[in-house]
C-alpha cells in the first residue's frame, strides 16, 4: 500500500517546498489552517530522521507559517509530533504539526499539548 503522505508530497497539494521537505494542509485539521511538514525521505520515526533532514522540515515553519498568517489569521498555534503507536502516531511517515489556534476554540486552553495526558494536564491546581 502507498504511503498517502509520500502521494502528497508528490501532488501539486505542497504550500512549501524545499529539497529535503515538504508541506501540505492536514487532511483530517483538527483547526483552519492545520499544516503537516514531512520529510521527502519515507521515514516513519521522526526521531530517526537525519540532521538536515530535521533542519529541512522545522525551515519550513516559518514560509508556511505566513501562509497560514495570510490566510487564516489564528491567535496562536500548537506544534508537536508523535513518534510511535504509544505516542499516537497514526500515519507511518514522520511528521510535524503545524496546528493554528484561535481565541475561544476552546474553553481553557491552558495546557496546551499536555492535554495528550489529561490527568496531567492541569499542573496549575492543587491535588
């Protein structure tokens, strides 16, 4: 089975390109505007990607960063990766979110990524 990020990276769909990465918006956003930057390599632990090729993937924050800034105007923004099954990865090919945020899309968003372990999440109260 193809990889869909790999077709992606090969489609007219890229908002940013260099030689070792490319960027495309997410096709499940979790927000308007939400990017994927991925290696060209097929590769699916980010952790495993070589050091240019994470320095081709985070030299594509800030091109598709003023895309989003143009386009969608967030208040902020989210950026993570998930490596492995345990993290939640779902696709097997690495990857970097590029996720905007807006003020009110949810109630508290203090936290932000810690979320990923909501008993966790609220460092700020006592327990």
């Amino acid at each position: 089975m193809a990889c869909a990020f790999c077709q992606r990276i090969a489609s007219a769909e890229v908002l940013a390109v260099n030689e070792r990465a490319a960027a495309f918006f997410d096709a499940f956003p979790l927000s308007p505007g939400h990017v994927l930057i991925v290696p060209r390599r097929h590769e699916p632990d980010f952790l495993a990607l070589t050091e240019i090729e994470r320095t081709a993937v985070w030299a594509l924050v800030d091109p598709v960063r003023q895309v989003i800034e143009t386009r969608f105007r967030p208040d902020g923004y989210n950026l993570g990766v998930n490596v492995g099954d345990a993290a939640g990865q779902t696709v097997g090919h690495a990857h970097l979110h590029l996720i905007p945020r807006y003020a009110g899309d949810v109630s508290d968003p203090r936290g932000g990524i810690r979320w990923i372990i909501p008993a966790r999440a609220r460092y700020w109260e006592p327990t």
